[in-house]
C-alpha cells in the first residue's frame, strides 16, 4: 500500500524522537483504563494514576450501577405495567424463582435491561470520552511510538484489547445462559460458546456506540500526558523486575478493587431498599 506524504512525514519525525532517546527501541506491553478526570496508563514498572483517583473511579464505578438500576426499575415497572408481567418482583428476587420458561423469560429481560442502562449510563459520562482518548493514545503509541496530538487523533476509539470485549465474551453466560440452565442447559451452552466466539465483533460494536465517545482537546491532552509520562519513565526504567503485587498496584487493579469492593457494599445496602424507596404508591399515600 502507497503511503501519503503525511503519514511519511509524521513517521519520520517519530522516529527522530525515539533516534534521540525519548522512547525505547521495545516499548512494554501498555494497560490502560479510563479515570474519573483523566487517563490511566500502566506497565508494570509505573502507573500514571494516583492510587485515590483509581479508588474514586471504582467507586464512580459502582455508583453507575447503581444509577443504571434505578433506571432499569423505571423501565422494567413500565413494562410490567403495560403487560401485566412481574418483572419487577422477578428482578428484585420479590418472586422465588420457579423452573417455567416464563419466568426465566423475565429474568433474561431484567438482565439484559440493567446491563443496558449501565452502558447508556457509562456513554452519558465523561468517563465514555476519557476511555476513547484512552484508546486513541495506545493505539498511537503502538503505531508510531511518542504520539502528538496530530497522531492520537487520527486513531480509531475502537481497542481490540479493551476490557470490553472480554465483558461481551462472558457476559452472555451471566445474563442468559445462567438462567436458561432451568429450563434448557443444552441452548444454554449454546449461548456460552456464540457469546466468546463473537467476542470480538460485539465488543467492538459496544465500544465504538456505548462505551467510548469522541474525546474533546482536554480530555485527549490527559491520555497524551499520561502517555508521555509513561514512556519518560520506560525510557528510564526499561527493565526493573518488581513484585507481582507491586506490579499489580502500579497497573491500578488493587486500587479499583479497592473502589469497586467499597462501592458494592454501599450499592448491595441500597439493592436492598430499592423496592421500599421506589414504590410510588407507598410515598404517594
């Protein structure tokens, strides 16, 4: 494929950044996630985030879940309204659960409304921009090296080593597949295996529409820091060997379990009380 004079251009003046020692010849394998107010990118030697902005975020985690199912309640009382069915009580585990198609019928819709709700959560966030800027960044850094702002724009939202894409491989187990085991194991093995094998292209779709959105200047100049802070320190440190927690802490998985743990209690006391706050009838008299 004939390359344009642009891209000769800024490939060329990449590679005069990492000729001057900016950047290494072998970059690391970068992890990178989106933070409430920035971007956090990790090797296992350094991490860009502070360890309470990776703590808020799994907090602001667990608060968007609980956010999406306020919201999958209003959706699901609506339709049981205008249906007749008791979705509601079903989600809410109001209703013991019974081996009928019917009722497992209600549980694949109660699920598949929540994990909806929390995707159009997450896309209303700033956190959904943050993530692409997070996106366009790695992949900049993985074309060209040191990436400029010219560079990282230009890059796709898309990552096929997103996170996402793991979630829709193993979602559909959880959402459908767990319940259609009452009542028909054999299609729920089906849906396992249809779930991982279309990993790929569903993951993409619910990145490019839900997950990610275009970042603005701002929010693309904090994956650039983060990624020209991380790079200066490989340049540095290219080879230091650390523990496997310290690694662990430096990719922030410690510190957002942290965040998402604090975040579920929280979360698992309000579950608890949804009905009693949400029933209209009881606080309308």
């Amino acid at each position: 494929m004939r390359k344009s004079g642009r891209d000769v251009a800024v490939k060329s003046a990449c590679l005069t950044v990492q000729d001057n020692g900016s950047v290494p010849t072998g970059r690391p394998r970068i992890g990178g996630t989106a933070v409430v107010g920035g971007v956090h990118l990790s090797t296992p030697t350094f991490g860009t985030a502070s360890s309470w902005r990776l703590v808020l975020t799994g907090l602001a985690m667990m608060a968007m879940g609980g956010t999406a199912l306020v919201l999958s309640y209003v959706v699901l009382w609506t339709i049981g309204q205008v249906t007749g069915s008791p979705l509601v009580e079903v989600h809410l585990q109001l209703v013991g659960p019974t081996a009928t198609g019917q009722y497992v019928a209600w549980q694949i819709v109660g699920n598949l409304v929540t994990f909806l709700m929390f995707l159009l959560v997450v896309r209303l966030t700033p956190l959904a921009a943050y993530h692409g800027a997070e996106h366009k960044v790695v992949h900049a850094i993985e074309r060209y090296g040191y990436p400029t702002r010219e560079m990282a724009r230009e890059m796709p939202r898309v990552h096929r080593r997103c996170g996402t894409t793991l979630l829709a491989g193993i979602l559909p187990a959880f959402l459908i597949a767990a319940p259609l085991l009452l009542v028909r194991p054999a299609l729920a093995i089906v849906v396992v295996l249809l779930g991982w094998t279309f990993r790929y292209p569903v993951g993409a779709l619910i990145q490019q529409y839900l997950t990610t959105k275009e970042p603005s200047g701002k929010q693309l100049d904090a994956g650039l820091d983060a990624a020209h802070r991380l790079l200066d320190d490989w340049r540095r440190n290219p080879h230091t060997d650390l523990s496997p927690f310290v690694s662990l802490w430096h990719r922030g998985f410690v510190q957002l379990l942290i965040g998402v743990l604090t975040g579920s209690q929280l979360l698992h006391w309000a579950y608890q009380h949804l009905h009693i706050w949400l029933d209209w009838e009881l606080w309308l008299g």
